[in-house]
C-alpha cells in the first residue's frame, strides 16, 4: 500500500455501517455492564431487539468475542445427601414445574454464604409461574426457624391468603421438621418433596442459589455478616426480581411478567362479566390485592379497550374500603 492511499484511508469518514457497528458495540457493553457482566449473548441480544435493532444472536456473540466480554459459567457438583430417617411427604411436582398462574407451587431451598466474620445461611421461596422470589430469610443458624421465616414472608408478599398452595422441597432437615409443618398447616400449605440426593427434583430452586452465587456472591467479597444480608437483600429486590431477563418469562423480569398477567387476567374478567356496562359497574368477586397496581397499569394504557371495566374494578375496591398491600 502506498503512503497516500494509507493516510487516505486514514482520514477518511467511517461509512454508515461502521457507525452503526459502533452504536451496537456501546448497547452491547452498556447491557453487559448493567447486568454485572453476567449476561451471555441470548440475552444480551434480546434487548436491543426489543429497541428495533435487526440483528442477529451470532451477531452478539461475534462482538461481544471481540470486546473479550463473557458470562460466568456454571460449575457442576456431585451431591452429598443421604436419606434420613423422618418420613417424608409425598412428590406432587414430579419435575413438571410449569404452571399456568402464581401461587399454584413454590419451591424452597437454603444455601450456603461465606463470609469473613463467618457463614450465613439462606432460604428462599419462589413462586413457579414467574420465579420471582417471595419471601427469603438470611441468618447465621442452618434450623427450622429460618425456612419458616422465608415462607412467612412469601405469605405475606401475597397478601396472608396463601391457603392451596403447594410447597416444594429436597428433603432437607429443615424441611421435615414439625416446626416448618406445623407452619405448611397454618397457612394451608400442602408440602411436597423429592427424592433424596436428586438436585433435579428441586431443580428451581438449585438454579436460584446457582444464579446468585454465580452471577453476585461469588464476585464479591462481604467482611461482615450485616453487610452480606444487606448486600443480597439488595441483589434480590433490586435486580433478580424487578430486571433481571428470564428465560421461562419470555425475558422479562418476573415482576413485569406477573404485572402483565394480572393486567391481562383483568381485561378478561372484566369483559366475560360484563362489568363495563355504560350505567355504572359493580364489582361481583373483589380482585387479589398484588392485582390493583396492574389493573391502575392497564387503565392506563392507551390501547387497553376495557377502560371502562378497569374504571368499575377500581370504584368497587374503593367503595369496600379496601388499600393496596
């Protein structure tokens, strides 16, 4: 090449394409610095679709090799449990962990937490239908009063009413216990556990505790206890729940999921009873309280074409006198 034709090439604008290759290379380590460069290229290509990029994963993937950006890989591990002695309840899930709307199964585990001052233990509840986490309890005992604690909240996060609810868990001690059964009786929780030393069977909540250590605790180190429960306090409210993609939620957050799923459920009741009558509406069966943020959501929108049922839903609440939780 001559010394002219370089300095020319030098000088020269960058053409329409390597502009947009550039903006897309900005999207990509924004994305992957937002997500604290856990985000692969499935994901990653996701959003930028959803802004009306026309691109392709392998496009992601090829960028994101050449910006040295990677997701963390999980790491597999053989388990360890034995059976025990107590008897334990029967498997109502059986590996089918799809359900059609919340609060049909929760699943439940613990797991471990390192910190220099010294362990702590975590225990969770999710829900099935969005894997949004429900309740979560951290101490530094691994006992019964820690599951229950995780579960109460999850109550608690649904309004008290838990009553059908299925509970699913290994066979840990915690969960035979008779203080978390006496606990399952209360709210009119119905427990059921897989077998013993199959992590497939609880593969739910494995893949929870897998995602936060792998993609927060095990890029952090946490001096103190206290900071350790604030830290993933923050991790789970912040992030998991409200913008973290998921898979199984069509990648969206599992609180954007629910949201979508209580604002369609009430079109669709609205419509089926005819609540959005010209003289005035009635509520005949009072919506679940996590549903009013939705239903305010979906009045507000401006193709939702039962604006007038959404109008009926929320006059009946008020006139109940009931508040969102």
């Amino acid at each position: 090449m001559s010394e002219s034709w370089f300095y020319k090439w030098r000088d020269r604008r960058p053409t329409g394409r390597e502009l947009r290759r550039q903006r897309l290379t900005d999207e990509i380590k924004e994305i992957f610095t937002e997500s604290g460069g856990t985000y692969g290229s499935p994901k990653i290509f996701i959003l930028p679709v959803r802004k009306g990029w026309r691109i392709s994963v392998n496009t992601v993937a090829k960028l994101m090799a050449e910006l040295g950006l990677a997701a963390r890989v999980v790491r597999r591990r053989s388990g360890l449990t034995r059976p025990g002695r107590r008897p334990a309840v029967p498997d109502f899930v059986k590996r089918d962990f799809a359900t059609e709307e919340p609060d049909l199964v929760w699943a439940g585990d613990m797991t471990e937490i390192v910190t220099e001052e010294g362990k702590l233990y975590l225990a969770t509840v999710i829900d099935l239908f969005s894997r949004r986490l429900l309740g979560y309890a951290i101490g530094a005992h691994h006992d019964a009063d820690l599951v229950v604690a995780a579960l109460n909240m999850a109550a608690v996060t649904r309004g008290g009413d838990v009553h059908g609810v299925i509970f699913h868990s290994d066979r840990g001690s915690e969960y035979t216990s008779r203080k978390f059964a006496r606990a399952c009786r209360r709210l009119g929780v119905t427990q059921s556990m897989g077998r013993v030393g199959s992590c497939f069977d609880n593969a739910v909540s494995e893949a929870f505790n897998s995602v936060l250590k792998v993609e927060y605790v095990h890029r952090h180190a946490f001096r103190t206890r206290t900071e350790a429960r604030s830290r993933i306090a923050t991790w789970i409210t912040d992030f998991y729940n409200t913008r973290r993609l998921h898979s199984v939620c069509g990648f969206k957050s599992p609180m954007d999921y629910e949201n979508e799923y209580w604002a369609g459920l009430t079109v669709r009741l609205a419509a089926q009873e005819g609540l959005h009558s010209s003289r005035g509406l009635t509520v005949s069966r009072a919506p679940p309280p996590m549903m009013l943020p939705a239903i305010r959501t979906a009045r507000r929108s401006p193709g939702c074409e039962e604006r007038h049922a959404c109008d009926g839903i929320l006059a009946g609440v008020a006139s109940t006198g009931r508040t969102e939780p």
